[in-house]
C-alpha cells in the first residue's frame, strides 16, 4: 500500500532509434567517410545497413556487448595506444605489479618481507 514501484527505465541506457548513443556516433562516422570517399547514395545504403546490422547484434545482449565482442576477439588490441580505453588490459598480460621500474621483484619482496599474510 505504501510501496511505490520503480520504473524500469532507470537501469536501461539511453537509446535513440534503438541504439545507443556511441553506436550512431560510429555509423554516423562510416557514413561520413564513405560519402567522402565514394558517393552519397552508397552512404546513405552503407548507414542504414550499419544501423541494421547493430540494432540485429545487440537485439536481447546487454548494454556493451558489442565492446565485449571486440575484446573477445583481440580488435581492441589492434587500436592505438591513445585511442584504447584506459581501463582495459589487454588480453594477453604476463606480470600485473603495482611497482614500476626494472627491480619490480626486488621491490615487491621487500614489500611484502616485514607482513605477517596468515
């Protein structure tokens, strides 16, 4: 009687045209380039066709599965260093150390040396 419903719309993201913001940004971006690089009509045709394909792959897949999709398959590796995200590692990483430097061993013994870890 007191409870008052949540809506839905708050977990969801924002969508335009059903899709997300950075997804028209990107088809925006294809239809700029081949409109300069080739012709308008093509544009126009590779657009939409972009459109559709995007709002195909992420039909019923959670909000950033397509980032998902394009790590899992190593294309965010293949970007360069100042367009990656900050906040992904890349796939194949061998050491994560907190200390920077050549003696990252010897740093780190000495700083886990004096810690009781039972």
């Amino acid at each position: 009687m007191y409870r008052q419903p949540c809506p839905r719309t708050l977990d969801r993201p924002i969508q335009i045209f059903g899709l997300e913001p950075e997804d028209l940004v990107g088809v925006g971006l294809l239809a700029i380039a081949v409109l300069f690089l080739v012709d308008g009509l093509l544009a126009v045709g590779v657009g939409l066709g972009a459109w559709v394909g995007l709002l195909r792959l992420k039909a019923g897949k959670p909000p950033g599965y397509v980032c998902e999709l394009a790590y899992r398959h190593g294309l965010l590796d293949r970007l360069p260093p100042s367009l990656r995200p900050p906040q992904i590692l890349p796939r194949h990483v061998t050491r994560l150390s907190p200390f920077t430097g050549d003696e990252d061993d010897a740093l780190a013994r000495s700083w886990w040396a004096h810690r009781n870890l039972r």
